[in-house]
C-alpha cells in the first residue's frame, strides 16, 4: 500500500491519502484511493475512489475509469486518460497529455480538466537523488503550473497561488 501526507494551500489541512494497486490482467489493474482529513473531526474518510486503469505500453497512454466519493456524499464517474510523447529514447524527456471528466450520478458532466506537460526526469541528480520537473497548463483552468519531485516529497505550485505539498511514505 501507497501512503502518503498531503498538504494544501486552500485551507484543506493536513490529509493522509492511501492507495492500493491490483493487478486485473495483462496491463490492467484495480487501483483504491482512500484519504484522511486531519481537521474533519471524524474518523470516516474524507475521499474514496475506486478504478479500473488500463496501460497501453506501444502507445505510452493509459486510461481509467471509475467513480470517487467526497466527504460521504458527493458521488462523481471519473474518466481519465494519460498519453506520454518523449523526446529521448529512455523517455527522460517529453511532454504529458492529461484529460479527466468528472460526471454526476445521471452521467452529466460536472468538471473537465486537460493539461499539457513538458516533463523531465533526471536520475541521481544527487548520489541517491532523483528530480522530477514538470511545466504544465492547465487547459480549462487557463492556469500554468510547476511541479518539482525530489524522491519522496513534491511540490506543486499555480500561477494563481494556490500550491500543495506531499511526501510519499
């Protein structure tokens, strides 16, 4: 099991957030999401989500579907889909297409996110370290965004000041 400590900007506290990945078949896996908010007060979990992911490694593109609960009742579908384009042979280098949907209970589109990335990884940056960059915008938001990925901890950071951090145990 994934877990890591979440930490945003907006006011969300403190949030423990766990993942667990299933594998299904060739290429395919059952993929939890479950999450804590600190300051909610109770103990029943804060997110839930719940997908059915499928790789498709000649292409470097996956997708998922599947459906996610916030705070015990705003019940959303989410379809999502993930194409890497990379520059160099090792994929060190290259640009992330992103798309998710987020339908309502009678399948009626709620939220739409797109972004576009240049990303690129660089191994031992440091004896040990490796770094992460990403340059992205978000297509709908109309906002750019930073990521910076040091082993375990990330940054991510808005052009409209909004910012979070994590650090996977």
């Amino acid at each position: 099991m994934e877990t890591s400590l979440r930490l945003r900007s907006d006011g969300g506290g403190l949030r423990i957030h766990a993942k667990e990945k299933l594998p299904l078949g060739y290429n395919s896996l059952l993929q939890a999401h479950g999450e804590l908010d600190t300051t909610g007060g109770g103990a029943a979990p804060s997110y839930l989500a719940l997908f059915v992911r499928h790789f498709y490694p000649q292409l470097s593109a996956n997708v998922g579907v599947g459906v996610q609960l916030h705070n015990a009742h705003d019940f959303t579908y989410n379809l999502r889909a993930k194409k890497a384009i990379p520059f160099t042979s090792n994929g060190f280098l290259g640009i992330n297409l992103k798309a998710r949907l987020l339908a309502d209970k009678e399948f009626k589109p709620r939220n739409r996110t797109g972004a576009v990335e240049l990303a690129w990884t660089i191994l031992d940056f440091r004896k040990g370290q490796d770094v992460r960059l990403k340059l992205g915008y978000e297509l709908y938001r109309k906002v750019p965004y930073f990521q910076l990925r040091e082993n375990n901890w990330t940054l991510n950071t808005y052009m409209d000041g909004k910012w979070d951090v994590r650090f996977d145990m």
